[in-house]
C-alpha cells in the first residue's frame, strides 16, 4: 500500500479532511500497477477551478514516453460514472486526468465535486 498525495499545480490546494485516499500497488522489474481511490468526506475541500488535480505514483515513470491509464469519476449525487484517461508522462512522479471537454479533472470539472463523490485510477506503466 501507498498514501498517495492529491494535489494541485497552485492556487488553494484540495484536503481530504474526512474523506479517504488510498493507493495500492506492485512492481514485477520495470512494470507497475497501481489502483488510487478518492472519496470525499463533508468537510473535503476541492482546491481551485484553474488547475488540473495531480495524484501522486508509487515510482517514478519510465524516461522516454507518455502512456495512459483509465480513471473513474463517480457523481454522488446523479449515481453517475464517466470514464476518463490520465495521463502519465516520461520521468514524472505524478498524474493528472483529462475530462470530457479537452481540458483536466479540477475542483468544477467533469463535475462539480461534494461529499461522496469519488476518483478511482488504475492501470500499469513502465517505471524507472
């Protein structure tokens, strides 16, 4: 298991307060496979509408390439899921997730997020 870290490039960042975060994740050589769950809590807070949230990884990604992993957006309140791809790039340590209109996953986008919405992210990717 890992504690992964939600944040934002700046501006207010987003505290989990009450809700949870979790990761977990195994490494076989150079392949990673992680799974990150987000709930939030009544007293989250969710940051700012001008940054993409990031979400920290277990290793550090390979040096050469983008690859891409599959993210869930669940809406409490519609009891709606949209699927999204995040984006994992050379050399990074963390991820962001691309919404439904060209632009990233932040405090307003795909949704506005509240209490018991969720983020779920997993995949695998080449690592350092």
């Amino acid at each position: 298991t890992y504690t992964p870290v939600w944040d934002q490039g700046g501006g207010t960042q987003p505290a989990i307060v009450d809700g949870t975060i979790t990761g977990v994740s195994s490494r076989t050589g150079d392949i990673c496979q992680f799974s990150i769950l987000l709930t939030a809590g009544a007293s989250t807070t969710f940051g700012n509408a001008a940054n993409a949230y990031r979400f920290s990884l277990p290793h550090n990604v390979y040096s050469q390439g983008t690859q891409c992993v599959t993210a869930y957006v669940f809406d409490a309140s519609t009891n709606i899921t949209t699927v999204h791809q995040a984006t994992v790039n050379a050399s990074a340590s963390t991820l962001t997730i691309a919404d439904m209109v060209g632009g990233t996953v932040r405090s307003n986008s795909p949704i506005t997020f509240a209490a018991g919405d969720k983020i779920s992210i997993s995949g695998s990717y080449l690592c350092d």
